[in-house]
C-alpha cells in the first residue's frame, strides 16, 4: 500500500479528534505510531474498528516510562501495522478496557494488568495471567524499579 | 485404512533408528560447520578477551594465568554453541577459538567442563 | 446443576508443555472452560533489556525452540528497522530459506503430534522419521539442530554453498514426496477424519473478532499471512499461495499445514535459484537510535510480533514478544466451550487443543531470574520434596 | 496322583505359569510388531533382540511404590488386580492348547469364557470408580460405555460359530472344525470379532477408556507398584485369551490329532501350533492397532451397532441357512 494511505489515516484522525491526537510518526512505510490522550483512547479505537475495519488486534505492550505507564495496541489493517499509544500516569494507572469492542484483547489486558499493574475498567476477569498464584501483590516485575531477587532454595521453604 | 500398503512395507525395511551409545557409531554424520565443544589453543592467544565480552550466555571467564596475565575460561556446561567467540577471535589465519566436532560432552559434574 | 471438574494441566499426557485448563463437563460434554498460562514463565522481556543487541538474538532463538528461526528473524529485524539499515539482498534470501526450512520442519512435528493427540501414533513416527532429513538440511546449512544460530543484525552469519544447494534439492524431493503421500493419509484415513471433521469450529466472524493467527485464521477461510499482506525479506519478490480452507475445524487446520509444506517446499526452490551474488553480512554500529519500531513475521504457528523501544544504548529499553499462542488463546477458549449446536466432548478436547499447535514456551515470558543457579547448587532430599508438595497441596486443596 | 498331576497342570502346564510367559512373550511380540510397522526397533536391550523387556518391564513395577489414595475405597482398590489376574487367568484354563479339550472343558464353556470376559470388565469399572481420581471415573465410566459396544457383536460372533458345529464346547467346536470354519461364511464373524477383541483390550482405536491424551491413564491412573504390574500383567493374560479364544473358534484350535505318535510329542506339536496360530492373531491385531486414529466412545458406539451388530446378525443367518 502506499504511504499516501498512511498519511490519509493520519489526517482523517486528526480532523476527527483534533488535539488529542498527540504526536503521529511514520518511521517507515507500512508503520504508523499514534499517541492519543486518555480521553479519547476508546473513541480513536471504535473508530479504527467500526468505521475504518482494522479488527485484527496484533497485541498490547506495556512501557513503564518513568512517571508513566504507556499502553500500546498494536493494530494491523489497511495494509499497515498502526499502533495506538496511550499514558497513564503511575500513580493510578487505570484505562478503559477495549474489550467490547475488541473481544480478542482479552489476554493482552490481562496480562499487562498481571505485568505492570495496569487495571482495565470494564475489563470481564482480570485475573492473574502469567505469574504464579503467591506473587505478592502490588509488585510489578516489568517496572523499572522492580528489583530482581534471587530466589531462595527450595528446602528453605 | 489408508496406511495398510505403507505399514506392511515396512516390516522388511530397514529399521531407522541409529543405535546410537552402544553400536554403529559410524552412522552418526555430522555436517562440515558443526558446532560442537570448542577447543582453545592457548599458545596463539593473544588474550584480547574478545570473547569474554561478546560471550551470550555468560560461559567464558577472566582468568588469571600462573604469570599474572589475563587469560579467558570458558564453561561448557554454561555454553551454548552460538560460536560468537570463534567469529569474534581475531586471530589469524587460525584462530585461538574453534568449536569442534565433539558432542559427547555429558558429565556428572558440571564444574569439571572447563576449557582453559 | 453442579459441574464435574475436569483439571487437565499443568502435567498431562497431552500437553507436551505446562499450562492449565479446568474443564467444567456434564458426562462426557464440556460446558465450560478456564484456561492458566505462566508456567513456563521465564522472564524473557526483561532479560532483555540486560543484554546486547548482539547478545538478544540468541536470548530470542531460545525463546521457542520449535519456532526459533522466526523468532531471531524477528528480532534481528526489528533492530534493522530501528537502526534504519538493510541487510544485502542475498542474507535476506537466506533469512527465507531458513524461515521456511524452519516452517516445514514444525508443521511436519505438528501433522505427526496432532495425529498422536488423536491417538495415531503411526502417522506420528512417520513424519518425525521425514522430519529428520529437514533437520539434517538445517545443521547442514547452521551447524545446530534447533537453535540454530545463524541470524545476525545485518545479515546472516553463514552462507549457502553451492554443494549445499544441491544436498537441498535432493532433500526437498524427497520431502515433496512424502508431504504427497501424507495428503493423501490425511484425504483419505477414515478415522482421522472422524476425530477432527467439525471439531473445534471457530467461524469466520468469530475468527476475526477475536483476533486469531496464522493457520487457524486461515482454516476459517480467511486469507492472512503476513508474508503477504505485509512482506519482509525476501517476501516481496517469493511467488507463493496463502493457502486458505473453510471448514473452520480441526481438519481444514490439518489440511493447511500440509499444504502449506509444499508451498515451503516451493519458496525454497525458488529462493534457491534466485539467490543474488551478494556478501552476505555487513558492518554496523551496535548502538541503536532513540526511537521505536514493530516487527513482524509469520511463524509456524502464526503471526508473531516483537516491539522493541530503544533510548539510544546498546541495550534496548523495552522490548515485547508476542508469540502466536498468546493472540489464538482467545479462540481456543472459544472452540472448547459447549454453546448452541455445537457440543465439546472430553474425547475432542486434545484434538482441539492440539488443533491450534500451542506452543506456550513461547507464550510465557517475563519475570527475569537471571543468573541463579550459576555456581550454586540446589539439594533437596526426596523427604523434603514430599514434605513441600504435602504442604503446599493441602494448601490449595 | 491325579490330583497332583492336575494341580501341576493347572500351576504350570498348560496353566499359570505357561500364560504368564506366554503373555509376557506375545507381548514382547507385540510391541516388536508395532514397532516394526513403524519402522522403529521396539525393545532391543533386554535378552536377545530384547525379548526379556517385558518381564524386566515387570519386575521394575514391582520394586516401585505403591501408592494407595487416601480417598479410595481401600477394600476395592486393593483387591481388584487380585481379582482381574485370577479371573483372566481362569479363563484361559479353557482354551484348548495342548489337544481337543482344554484343561476345564464342559458343555457350555463357550458361556463361561464371554462371562469371565464380561466380569473382568466389570472388577475394571470398579477399581477406576473407587480409585476417586476424576480421570479413572471417567475412564471406568467409558470401560462400561465401550462395554456395551462391544459385548454383543461379540457375543453374536462367537454364537454363530457355536450354531454351525453345535455345540457350546471349545472341545466340541475344535472337534466339528471343517474347512468351512476357515474359509465359509467365518470370514465375516472373525473380523468382527478381531474388532470386537481389540476393544475388550482396550488397544487403539478403541482404547478410549485410557485414552493418554485424554484421560491420562483412565482408570489405572492410581495405579502404582505391583497392583499396576498385577494389572498389566492380567492384560498381557487377556491378550493372549482373545488371541486364543479366535484361535479356537476361528482357525480350529490345535492341529489335526496324527495318529501312532507318542502323546507327549503329540501335545507338544499341539502346542507349537496353537502358539503360532495365536501369534498369527495377535499379528492381525497389531495391524490394526497401528492402523487407526483412535475413535470418540459415541463413535465406538455408534460403530458397533450400526454396522459389527447387523453384520454379525446377518452372519448368524448366513450360517442358519447353511446347517
């Protein structure tokens, strides 16, 4: 596809959402980095899904960025992998979950909830994904300041 | 019943498994670049510590030599044949690091896996 | 109605690597589902921010052993695209090479597992015996059986010889020949078709919504490939079909992976003959810029993706990894719950979850324990073992 | 005397001890031919070409473990292996090995072989239902399911040789074998109850009530130590009795009685024949064994009385017409 797809998404979001699209960047082609703001982040998401049918959620990261947590949805459609980025700040880190309307994020919410503490309002279960049942609760090993310890010996147990 | 003809064709075949630890040690071939255990010749090393610092896993050393020089140790129970140390030695035109062919490297003590 | 639950995991017969799943089932039908990952969890994403670049791509090979090739493809990429440099032409005809190599050999491992998860063993032997002369091609051409190795940031590490190529060729005949001779098992063996014929049925629609990769989407008829929607290294210029099947179950998954072994089998040729006289590597710097960059490549068992955020260190900042498992997950639940008219029974649920060739080695990453057992031993009489399972399974009950 | 002579028979030949190392050589048998179908070398280690594997195989469990849960019914559990090797090995006293008539033989031990066969199953129901492990309820669950797809083909199949030399005695029907036991209408009640044996055996396709990637071990989950080797061991045994049963019913049981030789020769020739004539069953069951995928318990079900039930049925009635 060409690039000029790329720059008419970028153009249609902004005549759309005006300042609270952030920054755009096209490091290269068939890339696209959007930062929004909070506010929006679920409207810029409905849009993507229900008017421009970008469906396929390729996954969710999770960024700690010093005072912020980033969340990141990585969406490929139109010939283009289009990421859609949002911070929150650390102190309470609470987004709206794009789970209604994406039913494929599911997993990625969870798992960044498990990760780096995010929580999802209006997310169905944000159980524990990946570590195990005894992690003490409100240590996110993906943080920057999560320090590693090193395990201790199983007899000491 | 799709596989009856190729079932019964079989039971007059050879078999295919290689009886490896105890008979035909011939049929195991190994290709030209395998990474095997790596050898060090310690007379041509010019103790750059090359492979020390681009080592992946954490497998090679600093050591210190009965003279006092640094000089590289490398753990084979902690290697994994990426061969990063061959392609970074710049000695020439053989170099000091070269994995091997050998893979019967199983030991019971894993300390005891050290080329120096 | 009070439910009959069914554990299966994190050890069972049936699945080859640790994860959960309590099956809630009425007889022998299943109502409902809940699936636990994590216990293969072994700290790769922050692992990474530890090391090199140089040093991540074999942290990256080692995160799926089956799958390895697309892995480090995707991280060397991914540090290409951040770095704004291009590998030459003829390393990136070799990345494919070995990208479809590495595909042949696994979907050749899942055809033979997903017949022993139906419980035909002789299909399984066969194709892991085939499998062999693909694994011979790839220590042939690497040196290394599974982890192979040979990507590096800005080419690959060993060139293809000409004696090789023609080892290859003789090789993929014979392969060719007996992916036929498989077809026709899978067309024609009455059995397996009764185990897998409108089994784990996820629909078009379903698919889409829930975001599923890679051969499950395209068993439910949808054409998706990232080698072709969106192409890297030597994608652009490979002439090869999406294959694509609409019986969105258990069987069309079966009739994808075998197909596309030949479309493997294909790009290889071509990739072969078509190979440019290039040098196959070139210099580069080891810092990357500030700056961000996604990468993606099709693995084996699907759409696999690698974030990697850079400040400008010879380290990254944050780097993610999504593994196929991970975006099928949410299908797979789909397929295994009972809902109206279509019933899971206990008898499918290997087919099924076999069906979507999990692999949660990969899927599971992320807390990092780095650095333990170097030096240190770990001892622990039997007595002790027993004590400590006692206590902690009283606990949970 | 006799009495001693008898015991002897029963305890050693052709009686306990000769099964068991039967049983333990057919499955050495069967593990060789399935691996050979595919292209492996199955056991190789144990004795020559690794023939002694099974009792080795043996005797390893028996130094293991074994692990009672605390949840089971200990009574049931503890003496169901117990029951199966005693049952099975009962049934095997029928088969006609060394001559005409095996070593209990009386009108109508043709019924007593399908009920044995039938109670082993039931003491299986039982030690997985008590075991209180989910997956041997499962599994016990589908032994009784698969239970009743089988029993009935195979009962139909063994009936309608029992009609064409009428008479309820292995001896008798060894006795009436013609030529058309082998090649008539036969043909059809053999598959049938080939497939029929290979359920009651619970080998692949039909090896749903242990189905590994399923139920893990189904109702043997529990099981553990020499209970698990007692249990194995009676299934080598069952192996050996459906083997035998075709080859009484089936292929005529020992060869034709030569007169004017010594009878101790005569059993010996008997039983070298009916050995390999069971080694010739047991062939067919690998095969099909390595043949399939393994089935759904609804399809096993559904197999067996929509197609081995009418067919056995028709076979019944091909033979009627032929008496």
């Amino acid at each position: 596809m060409s690039s000029s797809q790329e720059e008419s998404l970028v153009e249609n979001l902004k005549a759309l959402f005006k300042d609270n699209v952030l920054e755009t960047k096209l490091p290269m082609s068939r890339r696209l980095f959007v930062a929004v703001s909070p506010d929006v982040y679920e409207d810029v998401i409905k849009f993507l899904v229900k008017e421009k049918q970008v469906t396929h959620l390729s996954t969710m990261t999770g960024m700690d960025l010093g005072e912020k947590i980033e969340v990141l949805s990585h969406f490929f459609g139109l010939g283009m992998e289009i990421t859609i980025r949002v911070a929150v700040p650390k102190e309470k880190p609470e987004i709206k979950s794009i789970v209604s309307i994406v039913p494929g994020a599911v997993f990625y919410e969870r798992e960044i909830h498990d990760l780096l503490g995010v929580t999802f309002i209006g997310h169905p279960d944000l159980a524990r994904l990946v570590l195990s049942e005894d992690w003490p609760e409100g240590e996110y090993p993906l943080r920057r300041d999560y320090k590693v310890q090193p395990p201790k010996p199983l007899r000491e147990v | 019943m799709a596989m009856l003809r190729e079932l019964y064709r079989h039971l007059f075949k050879k078999r295919e498994t290689v009886l490896y630890p105890f008979k035909e040690l011939d049929q195991v071939h190994l290709p030209e670049g395998y990474r095997g255990k790596l050898t060090y010749n310690k007379d041509i090393c010019i103790r750059c510590l090359l492979c020390v610092r681009s080592c992946p896993s954490g497998a090679i050393k600093e050591e210190l030599d009965d003279k006092g020089r640094k000089k590289p140790l490398f753990r084979i129970d902690q290697c994994i044949f990426c061969g990063t140390c061959e392609e970074v030695c710049p000695v020439r035109p053989v170099k000091a690091v070269v994995l091997s062919k050998e893979y019967e490297i199983v030991t019971l003590d894993r300390n005891s896996e050290v080329v120096k | 109605m009070s439910s009959f639950i069914i554990p299966i995991g994190p050890q069972h017969p049936a699945l080859k690597e640790p994860e959960h799943f309590t099956f809630f089932v009425d007889g022998e039908y299943v109502t409902d589902v809940k699936v636990r990952i994590g216990y293969m969890h072994r700290g790769i994403e922050k692992a990474m921010e530890d090391r090199t670049y140089n040093q991540g791509i074999y942290l990256a090979s080692r995160i799926c052993g089956i799958c390895t090739e697309a892995h480090t493809t995707c991280f060397v990429q991914n540090v290409e695209y951040a770095m704004d440099l291009k590998p030459p032409r003829r390393a990136e005809f070799i990345r494919v090479i070995l990208c479809e190599l590495n595909r042949l050999q696994s979907h050749m491992l899942w055809i033979g597992a997903g017949g022993h998860e139906i419980g035909f063993d002789t299909l399984f032997m066969y194709l892991w015996r085939d499998r062999e002369r693909v694994l011979d091609i790839l220590e042939l051409i690497t040196g290394n059986r599974i982890t192979y190795a040979m990507m590096a940031v800005g080419g690959v590490r060993r060139d293809i010889t000409s004696d090789m190529i023609a080892k290859i060729q003789k090789a993929m005949d014979i392969v060719e020949e007996r992916a036929k001779y498989y077809k026709k098992v899978v067309l024609s063996e009455q059995s397996i078709m009764a185990r897998t014929i409108g089994i784990g049925t996820l629909t078009p629609r379903e698919a889409l919504e829930l975001c599923s990769v890679g051969p499950i989407l395209r068993a439910s008829g949808i054409k998706s490939d990232v080698r072709a929607d969106d192409p890297y290294a030597a994608y652009d210029e490979t002439p090869f079909n999406v294959i694509t099947y609409d019986g969105c179950d258990v069987y069309s998954r079966f009739l994808v992976r075998v197909d596309e072994m030949f479309e493997s089998i294909n790009i290889i040729r071509y990739c072969l003959d078509h190979m440019p006289q290039d040098p196959i590597r070139i210099k580069l710097v080891k810092v990357a810029p500030e700056g961000e960059a996604v990468s993606r490549v099709e693995a084996p068992r699907g759409e696999l993706i690698h974030y990697l955020m850079g400040k400008g260190d010879v380290k990254p900042y944050r780097y993610k990894i999504r593994a196929p498992t991970l975006g099928i997950l949410p299908s797979l639940v789909r397929m295994l719950t009972s809902r109206e008219n279509y019933v899971v029974k206990i008898g499918d649920i290997p087919a099924i979850v076999g069906g979507i060739d999990p692999c949660f080695c990969c899927t599971d990453r992320a807390v990092k324990f780095i650095d333990v057992s170097k030096g240190k031993t770990w001892s622990c009489s039997y007595d002790e073992l027993n004590k400590y399972a006692n206590r902690r399974y009283r606990k949970v009950g | 005397m006799d009495d001693i002579i008898f015991l002897l028979q029963v305890l050693i030949f052709p009686g306990l001890l000769f099964s068991i190392v039967l049983a333990f050589l057919y499955e050495w048998l069967d593990r060789k031919i399935y691996a050979r179908l595919q292209n492996r070398v199955g056991p190789l280690y144990a004795g020559p070409a690794g023939i002694l594997q099974p009792v080795a195989d043996f005797i390893k469990l028996l130094a293991k473990e074994d692990i009672v849960p605390s949840a089971a019914n200990k009574v049931i559990f503890n003496i169901a292996p117990i029951m199966a090797l005693s049952l099975i090995s009962t049934a095997v006293l029928l088969l006609p090995v060394t001559g005409v008539a095996g070593l209990i033989s009386f009108d109508g031990d043709v019924i007593l072989a399908m009920a044995l066969m039938v109670l082993y199953v039931i003491v299986v129901f039982l030690a997985g239902f008590f075991s209180m492990n989910r997956f041997s309820t499962v599994g016990a669950e589908r032994t009784v399911l698969q239970l009743l797809g089988y029993e009935i083909p195979m009962i139909l199949s063994v009936m309608s040789v029992a009609l064409s030399a009428g008479a309820l005695s292995l001896a008798k029907i060894v006795e009436n074998r013609n030529i058309w036991f082998i090649f008539g209408p036969h043909v059809i009640s053999f598959f049938v109850y080939l497939i029929a044996g290979q359920a009651e055996l619970e080998r692949v396709p039909f090896d749903i009530p242990e189905a590994e990637q399923e139920i893990v071990a189904g109702w043997l989950t529990e099981y553990s130590g020499k209970k698990l080797a007692l249990f194995r061991l009676s299934r080598d045994i069952e192996l050996l009795f459906v083997a035998g049963l075709a080859t009484t019913l089936f292929l005529g049981g020992a060869v034709p009685v030569i007169g004017g030789i010594p009878s101790i020769l005569q059993v010996a020739i008997c039983t070298v024949f009916f050995t390999l004539k069971m080694a010739g069953v047991l062939f067919l069951l690998s095969t099909i064994r390595a043949l399939f995928a393994r089935l759904r318990i609804d399809q096993m079900v559904d197999l067996s009385w929509k197609y081995l039930i009418p067919i056995s049925l028709l076979q019944i009635f091909l033979v009627r017409l032929m008496i």
